[in-house]
C-alpha cells in the first residue's frame, strides 16, 4: 500500500489563504506605500508588522512622531482580529495607547494578539517591541465588521486570486 502526501507548503488553502490575503490588502493600501514595513499573520489572532523608524517620521525633537506608534499598533491589532473574520473588512471604534519609551532609529515590531469577540465587536492588543527587545509602546482597540467585503478590495482578491 502506498499513499501520496501533499508537502506542506504546497496548497495554501483555508485560514491560510486568508491570512495570505490579508497581507496582501495590508500591502495594497496606498498609506503603507509611506512606510518601510511588511505584515505577517503568525497565527490565528496573531499579527507582527516589522518596519523601520528614521528621520523621515521624527517629530520636531528627534524621536519618532506618535502617529507612527498609533498606525503600527492599531494595524497590528486590526489584522490580527481580522484573521478570525473573513467575510468583511473591520472598522477600528477606539483605541486606546499608551507611550513607554521613544525610538530614533532601527527596526520594531508590532504584535497584534486578539483578545476577545468574534461576532459583532472584537477586542484587540497590540505591543511595539524596539531593536533592544524593549517594549516602547501599547494599545488596546475595539473592532467592528463593516458593510465592505474582504473579497471586493483589490489587494485581498488578488492574493485569493494569485493563491496567497
């Protein structure tokens, strides 16, 4: 008797795909075409966004401007709640932040971790851990489905299309 085994890596199917194709809307979106970073879903609930922090988002005294800190950790707690909903696209409600320590320069990551929720409102956290493996920043937001389709955006039924 023998039998056939597909390698791993060979069909992306499932919540795969769809976390390959919510990295694809992530970099489909013009406002990322800002910023030096790049989106990997780890898991079901879990997101890491790598990016780069240099001068060109240093507020006046030097330092990386909070916006920087706002757009990371909400888009990491986004996509990382989005990975549990695959019919619609998510609408950040609030989000609250909090600064710990700031950053000139180097790469950080953002982790997104969902908390709670799955149906109308999910609940979502995210942390900005610097090049020294400090956390520099948190935030915690509040996500509800919206009327949009995953499918009808551009850079999400590309990657369905093209297979992840």
């Amino acid at each position: 008797m023998s039998t056939t085994a597909t390698p791993p890596d060979a069909e992306v199917s499932g919540a795969r795909l769809h976390w390959r194709a919510l990295e694809g809307l992530y970099a489909s979106a013009p406002i990322n075409r800002l910023f030096q970073s790049k989106l990997q879903i780890v898991g079901e609930g879990r997101s890491r966004i790598t990016f780069a922090v240099d001068q060109s988002c240093h507020h006046a005294a030097g330092a990386a401007h909070g916006t920087i800190y706002f757009k990371m950790l909400d888009d990491a707690a986004f996509y990382a709640a989005n990975t549990l909903i695959t019919d619609r696209f998510l609408l950040t409600t609030s989000f609250n932040l909090h600064f710990t320590k700031p950053v000139r320069h180097g790469t950080v990551i953002a982790e997104g971790r969902w908390i709670s929720g799955r149906r109308r409102v999910l609940v979502a956290e995210a942390r900005l851990i610097d090049s020294d493996g400090e956390e520099i920043g948190r935030g915690t937001g509040t996500f509800m489905k919206s009327r949009i389709a995953l499918s009808g955006l551009d850079g999400y039924a590309t990657a369905l299309r093209d297979g992840g």
